[in-house]
C-alpha cells in the first residue's frame, strides 16, 4: 500500500506568512485528498489560532524571531535554531514526511534546517521583494525556492534555482469578483449603497499608527452620512477603540473590529482601503482591484514593504502614504479625494487587471503545490485545477 503524502508546513508569526501556508495546503488537499499536512510553529503567534481553525494540525516548537529587537536575547538564537531544527527533524519523522516547506517567518527556519538533517526535500516560498531574515538563512540550505515578486529573488544565494509563483491565496480571494459581489457584500455588512466605505486595515496584528490615524478621521467625519469606515484594530487595540468612538460620537461613522474573519466579503463590500504594504497584502489587491493608500511599515527588515508597494503604486493602483506622515489630517486629505472621485478610483481599480499584475496570484498555490509533489516525487500531478 502506498503512503498518504506528507507534507510539513512551516509558518507563523503573522498571518502574511500562515494565510499563504494554509492556501498551499488546501490545494494540496485538493489534489490529493487523502494528504497529511500539518503545521510547525510556536507558541507566541497567530498560527496558535488560525491554523488549528482551519482544520490542521500544529506542531509547535521552541524558536525565536531572527530580530535585533530582542536584544542580548538575540545572541541565544543559535541555540534556538538548532534545537529546534533538532524538534523539526523528529516531527518530520514521526510524520513520515516526504517534504518540508518553509512559508517565511522565524518559525519555518528551523524546518528547513530539519529537513536538511533529516535527508528530505525542502522549498521555501519567499513572498516579500526583498527576502526575510529567516529566508535568506533558510535559502543557504535548499536551492528550491517560490517567489511572489520576481525582485524577491535578487538578494537570494547563487546556488538558488527561484521560481516565480505568485502569491498563494484563500480560495475565496482567488475568485473573488469585486463588482459581481459588491451588492452582496454591503447587504451583508450593513453599507447602503450611496454611502462610500473606507477600510482600514492595519494587518493581522493591527497597527496603532493606522489606528490611531482612522479614529481621528473618524471624529472629523461622524456628522458624514456619506461615508462609513471600517477600522481593524488587531485584538490588542479594539477596546480602546471602540470607547474612543463611542466617546466622540464617532461610532455614528465608524467600527471598529479585531479581525476580518470574511476578508473576501469585505474587500467586495470597500471602495478604499488604508493599510500597510505586507506582501500577501499587495498580492490581495493586485488580484482583486481594491484601490489602496499604502503605508508601509518602517522597521520592516530591508524595508521590503517600501518595495512590496511598489507593485502597486509603480502601476497606479495604489498612493504612497508615509508612517511618519500618517494622521488624521493627511488621511482625511489623501482618502477623501479619493473616494471624492469615482473616476479615480475606477482607473486604480483597474490599473493592475490592465497592467497583467495580480493574474498570476489567482493560481499560485496551485502553482506551489505543483512544485511540492514535484519534490516529494509524488504520484499526483495532474495538471493545474482551476480554482474559478
């Protein structure tokens, strides 16, 4: 009898990283239903939720960020990778794996190094312009690697045979059509229809300078009756929040929430969305047309964000916004044209349809999982399915 593939995923820390490693996933279940795939992470990230959530399983094992942040904690890392790598290496065989993938992240490091002492195929997905810390680590130790942007593969090693794939994404953004599904959308969440919604997303941890920006336009705007927002906070900052609008007579204008549990219903339901330039971010809007003020994060390792938001604004899709320049000033001046001129606001949401940017992420994990039975020798590898 043969033996169900198996397939280790490494990803955590944020969701830029697990949403990716969950859409591989779901494709690889697609192709080969009877699959094991589970999850290595650790204790301290999203993927404590999001992954045991959507139906798989977590391995968790005792790795730290590669961040200078940490301070005389960062001279321990070492340490940490290796004995990590020593609890990857046992996880991959207790699950008779057949390969390893490391989706970026601090948490995928280790299982890259543990396939490597194991004697298993590995690749690593790379889905930022410039690479991350553990990816550049973890590139040293494979030479299978997926990109999102094409420019992610220009600072890997020379013995890197990179591959671009696009970005992996959640079925429901894959073939999610803004227009058709609009109507829908803002039924759903409650938006009339004349009335103009702004989205501010602040990633899967929230940003407090998005935040704290988005409520003051929300005082500026709470005697509006023609716009709405729509504030994601992350879980740290929602109840101040709310009680800041509540306050200010805000919440006649404005929510706030921790999470976009149905990201596809509200991307359909927005006009504009306010948010940092993370990778899987940019891929979500190349793909489905959501105009976008960028704001990318500043302490990001390489500034990749910086880079990541040129995929859009390089091609008029979305405006370039500064964190040190963001406030509710500059957001009530850079997002109300915007959503003061429709026409506008068409041509941004067609510019990356017109410019051939985002097609490509609609079947990226496909795509990846393609690569990865291709690794694991699999005996599945029918052609791509579509995902439409």
């Amino acid at each position: 009898m043969d033996i169900p593939l198996s397939v280790v995923i490494g990803a955590g820390g944020t969701g830029g990283h697990i949403y990716p490693g969950l859409a591989l996933a779901d494709a690889l279940r697609r192709r080969v239903p009877d699959a094991v795939i589970s999850f290595v992470g650790t204790e301290r990230g999203l993927e404590t939720r999001l992954i045991p959530d959507a139906g798989y399983r977590l391995h968790t094992v005792d790795m730290i960020p590669f961040d200078r942040s940490l301070g005389a904690r960062r001279f321990t890392l070492p340490a940490a990778l290796l004995k990590s790598a020593g609890q990857c290496r046992t996880i991959l065989r207790e699950q008779r794996a057949h390969i390893a993938v490391g989706m970026g992240g601090y948490p995928s490091a280790p299982v890259i190094l543990g396939a490597r002492l194991a004697g298993l195929p590995s690749v690593i997905h790379e889905s930022n312009a410039v690479p991350g810390r553990a990816n550049a680590f973890a590139a040293r130790l494979t030479p299978h690697v997926a990109l999102a942007f094409a420019a992610g593969g220009e600072a890997l090693p020379a013995s890197c045979r990179p591959e671009v794939v696009g970005m992996p994404l959640s079925g429901p953004l894959a073939a999610l059509d803004r227009a058709a599904e609009c109507a829908d959308a803002r039924r759903a969440l409650g938006i009339p229809s004349d009335t103009r919604l702004l989205l501010v997303n602040g990633g899967s941890l929230g940003a407090a300078r998005l935040t704290e920006a988005a409520l003051g336009l929300a005082e500026r705007w709470r005697d509006r009756t023609d716009v709405r927002l729509l504030i994601k906070t992350g879980p740290a900052g929602l109840d101040a929040a709310r009680a800041r609008l509540m306050t200010t007579g805000a919440d006649r204008v404005a929510e706030a929430v921790a999470y976009l549990d149905r990201i596809d219903r509200t991307y359909a339901a927005a006009d504009l969305v306010v948010c940092r330039a993370g990778s899987a971010t940019v891929a979500e809007l190349a793909t489905i047309g959501l105009p976008a003020v960028l704001v990318p994060y500043p302490h990001a390792p390489g500034d990749h964000q910086t880079h990541n938001a040129r995929a859009l604004t390089g091609i008029g899709a979305g405006v370039l916004l500064r964190d040190e320049d963001t406030t509710a000033g500059s957001l009530e001046a850079m997002a109300g044209s915007l959503l003061d001129d429709p026409v506008r606001l068409h041509q941004m949401s067609g510019a990356a349809a017109a410019a051939g940017v985002g097609t490509h992420h609609r079947t990226a994990a496909d795509r990846l999982a393609t690569k990865v039975l291709q690794l694991a020798g699999h005996r599945s590898l029918a052609a791509v399915p579509s995902q439409r």
